[in-house]
C-alpha cells in the first residue's frame, strides 16, 4: 500500500490522540506495565501543539488511516503533549543546541514496517536544513532498538514521576549528524 507522510494540522489533532493512545498501548507491552501505559497518555503523551504551529510535526497515512505520527523540533521540550508542558518552550540555538525529535507514535499494527525510519529521516533532514547539526529526543523503551539502529547514544535514563503516583521511564539519547 502507498505510504504518504504530510504536515499534521489542527484539524488532525483528534485522529492523532487516538493514534498515540493506540500506539502506547500496544507497543509498550513487556515495556510497562499497563497501568504506567495508561498513565503516560493521561499525564504525558499527546500532541504538542507548539510542534503544529512550527510545521515540524508529520503524519503518515496508508490507506485514507493515519498510521504513524512525529516531529522534530527547535525548541527546548524534550518530550510531551500539551498537558506535560506548563512554561513558554524557548528556541534552541542551531549553532550549540541539538534539534529535538518529538512525538513519534506508530500504529502497532504497523510498527517495524519502516515506517519510523522514513519518519526520523525526514526529520533529521529538515533539522539538518535549518542549520541543526546534533539531535537529541526523550525515547520510550519500546523506541530505543529503533533509535540504537539509526545511531543515537543513550545518555541517561529519565524517571518522570506522575501524578497518579507512576513511575514512567524515558531515556534521553543524541546522535550527531556530521
């Protein structure tokens, strides 16, 4: 089936909530447990809206369905939707900051398709053209084989408290692109 990829936009958002939910959900098995799954997309994952407005943030479609979803971005987030997020996110500086990868999410029946690798590459290229030359992203551990084969480094691993009283691993990991 043709696989398109596309600027995400507002009118998007619902169909984007519903991707992310199902991807957390079905990729984060033997990951997390299912309760810190559901608390991650209550209190973490989510569109982020300043990545809509920047058009940095990509939709895959496959057959008229939104398959798989993710940005890159120049602004200082690491990872999280709008409900993670409580002050203004600054720009990055391309000439010392590293570009953010944000908000992939894969439909898991589509995962490990090519799907992520085509997306990662349109962003480290887009990123690339804006005058990025380091990346860095707040990977999943269901991401972290996917970012290990494309040449990212784990730096540390990130235990992000929620208000549920869950406990969510992240792993921040970079790469350079020279």
């Amino acid at each position: 089936m043709p696989i398109t990829t596309r600027l995400a936009t507002f009118e998007d958002v619902p169909v984007l909530q519903q991707l992310i939910a199902r991807s957390v959900r079905g990729l984060s098995e033997g990951y997390y447990t299912p309760s810190q799954a559901e608390s991650a997309i209550k209190y973490v994952f989510g569109v982020d809206s300043q990545l809509l407005i920047d058009g940095t943030y990509y939709l895959t479609e496959s057959a008229d369905a939104v398959v798989a979803c993710g940005g890159w971005s120049r602004r200082n987030t690491l990872f999280g939707g709008d409900q993670h997020k409580d002050i203004a996110d600054p720009l990055l500086n391309p000439a010392t900051d590293a570009a953010r990868i944000r908000a992939f999410f894969v439909d898991p029946d589509h995962a490990r398709q090519g799907i992520g690798r085509m997306m990662m590459n349109l962003c480290e290229t887009a990123a690339a053209n804006y005058g990025f030359t380091k990346m860095e992203l707040g990977a999943t551990l269901p991401g972290v084989p996917l970012y290990e084969a494309m040449g990212y480094v784990t730096v540390k691993k990130i235990e992000v408290p929620l208000p549920d009283g869950e406990i969510f691993v992240v792993v921040n990991m970079k790469k350079d692109l020279k």
